[in-house]
C-alpha cells in the first residue's frame, strides 16, 4: 500500500476537503445513531454467520452465499429467538397475575419452611408489596402495549440488521480494505486492532454466549422433566443469568430447589440441586474449551460492559457491551506503547527509571568498546 502523508500534513493542506470528510461523518452518525442497536445486530449476527458464509463461496458467488446465510439467520436464529421471548413473556405476565390474584398457596410455604426452622410471613409480605406488584404488572401491560404498538418501528429496525448483515456478508474484505484506505493509522496498527477484536468478539460474542445457551437449554430440560411451570421463562433467565461471572445458573436451581422443598417435593428438590449443581460446574469445563485463548476478558469488562451496553445499546449490548469495553482498553495499551515509543508493558509491571536506563547505556557502550 501507498505511504499516507502525516495527519496534519494533509489537514493543513486539504481544509475544505478535511471539513467536508468531518461534515459528512457527524451527519452520517446522525442518521445511524436512531437504529444504532439494530447496526449493531447486525454486525454481531454478520460476525457470527461468516463461517457459513465462507464455505458457501467454495461452491457460489458471494452474493448468493450471502442470500442463503441470511435466509438460513431467519429461519435458525430470529424466528426461534422471538418465539421463545414471546413465550417467555407470555409465562412471565400469567406469573405475577397469579400471585396477584392469590392463586399462590402461601400459606403451605409458610407452614412447610415453618416445619424446617423458617419462619417467613408471606402472606404479610406480599400485602407490604402488593401495591408495587400491581404497579409492576401495569407496567408489564404498558410495555406490552408499547411493544405492539412499536412493531412498525421494529419491523424497520430488523430489515436494517439484515441489510447490514448481508452487506457484510457480501462486501466485509472490501469495507475492511476501505478502512485501511481511510482510517489515518498505520496499516500494522489497524492489523493489531482487529486481531484483538477477533479475540473479543471470539470470548463475548460467541463462546461466552453458548456457554449460556448450553447451560441454559441443560438446566431447561431438567425443570420440564421435573414438571416445573413456566420452564421457558426460567431458561431465559438462566440464560441471562449465565452471561455473567460468579452468578449462572445457580441463580434459577437454587430458589425453585427451596420453592419445591417448601412445598414438600422432597426428592424433586434434592434431584434439582444434585442436577442444577452438575451445570454449574459445567462452567469450568465449557468456558476454558471454548474461550481459550480469549480468556483475557475479565470478569470486570464482562459484568460492566454486559450492564452498561443493556443501557447504552439496548437488547444487543449484552454482546456488544464487552466488545466496547475491551475495545477501548486495547486502543489505551496500544495508544500508550506508540507514545512511549516501546514494547507494550505487561501489567504490574514497572516502568524503567532513568536508572535503569542510565545502566542500561553503560552497558551497551562497554559493549561496544570490548567488541572494538
């Protein structure tokens, strides 16, 4: 590739060139920032389908390779993934309007977790929270409705993920030598950069996710044999509950294992724990197979990055979310090796002093006095 001249050798020469370039970047973000989430599924579900998208151009063009991996996204992913959440929805509003309506035998729990040394007043507990559980189920029906009647905006917003999906698909080794072209960067750092973003998306996006699919769909068929009610809302719950460290599914077995002791299903209980103790230690197996070498992610980036993205970037950033967060760090490590002009320093460890340097020189001069 050509040498680009230095960053403000072209700014001083091109302004209005520069400012236009400027213009039409502020203005383009502004068109994007509406449906960002929706660029950004996008983008997670290209990254996802290009291993499929690769073996299909062996046999056909990239343009039909990237119609059959979208039709293949549709029918695998998206349909199944907004049937279970409407399902789970489903589960979810005739929960809380059962406990509102006292179809929930409190009293039995009362009696049985009285019998093992627990006493708990539910009945007084749930009169304390009735007015907050009313208030949740209204806001449950509103959001409902605010779902329904945004299915126009939605509709909008998955045609978008798909068309950017497909553009990837089709075009993303030319974007990626666009922005090589563009981005004022030296080529070896952009190299550096998207290496270590592979990484992170390798950890976030794929094999952190079905670590939590594959607890989840585990623990999921242990509560249907058990004859557990609303199975697939606990399954999504696992599921969320998986993406982060140090919870899992843990979270789910646990409170429906004391839901059916209390209810004097003993052995089911016990069964439960048994089983629902077997898939969290299945994290230990799953994670170190399928992540490996992208285990640099920490559990911080993960449980910030999962939370921050939720607000920042809706649905999506529960992926993306760590992305950005580790993304950022890698851009500083890199930013501070350049400036200091070095190797990148590994962390906890020191700085040189001027010391160190000082011997440093000595050393190399006595050098080469010896070698002469």
């Amino acid at each position: 590739m050509a040498d680009r001249p230095e960053p403000p050798a072209w700014v001083v020469e091109q302004p209005v060139l520069t400012a236009l370039a400027l213009v039409g970047v502020v203005l383009g973000l502004r068109i994007i920032l509406p449906y960002l989430q929706y660029v950004l599924f996008g983008i997670v579900l290209a990254y996802i389908l290009l291993p499929l998208q690769q073996r299909l151009e062996a046999y056909v063009r990239p343009m039909i390779a990237a119609s059959i991996t979208i039709v293949v996204a549709v029918l695998v992913i998206l349909i199944p993934i907004v049937y279970i959440l409407s399902v789970a929805l489903r589960q979810t509003s005739q929960l809380v309007t059962a406990v509102r309506n006292g179809e929930v035998d409190l009293e039995t729990i009362e009696s049985t977790l009285a019998e093992t040394g627990y006493s708990v007043d539910l009945t007084t507990l749930y009169e304390s929270y009735q007015d907050a559980i009313t208030g949740g189920v209204q806001g449950l029906a509103t959001g409902a409705l605010e779902i329904v009647g945004g299915l126009p905006g939605i509709a909008i917003g998955l045609t978008i993920t798909l068309f950017v999906c497909f553009a990837l698909l089709r075009d993303g080794n030319r974007l990626i030598e666009w922005l090589y072209r563009v981005v004022p960067i030296e080529d070896r750092i952009q190299r550096e950069l998207f290496e270590e973003l592979d990484q992170l998306m390798q950890a976030s996006v794929i094999s952190n996710v079905l670590v939590a699919v594959i607890q989840a769909v585990m623990l999921g068929v242990g509560l249907a044999i058990l004859g557990i009610p609303a199975v697939v809302l606990l399954t999504v719950l696992t599921f969320l509950l998986t993406l982060l460290p140090l919870v899992g599914a843990f979270g789910v077995w646990l409170p429906v294992s004391i839901y059916l002791l209390a209810m004097g299903r003993t052995l089911a209980a016990g069964a439960l724990a048994v089983y629902g103790l077997f898939v969290t230690l299945s994290d230990t197996y799953l994670r170190p197979a399928l992540i490996g070498r992208s285990g640099a992610i920490n559990s911080a980036i993960i449980v910030v990055g999962i939370f921050g993205g939720l607000i920042t970037f809706g649905a999506v950033g529960l992926f993306i979310g760590p992305v950005v967060l580790g993304g950022a760090k890698v851009a500083l490590d890199i930013f501070a090796r350049e400036r200091i002009g070095g190797p990148a320093v590994e962390t906890g460890s020191e700085p040189p002093t001027e010391a160190s340097e000082d011997a440093a020189g000595s050393r190399a001069t006595a050098d080469a006095d010896g070698d002469g």
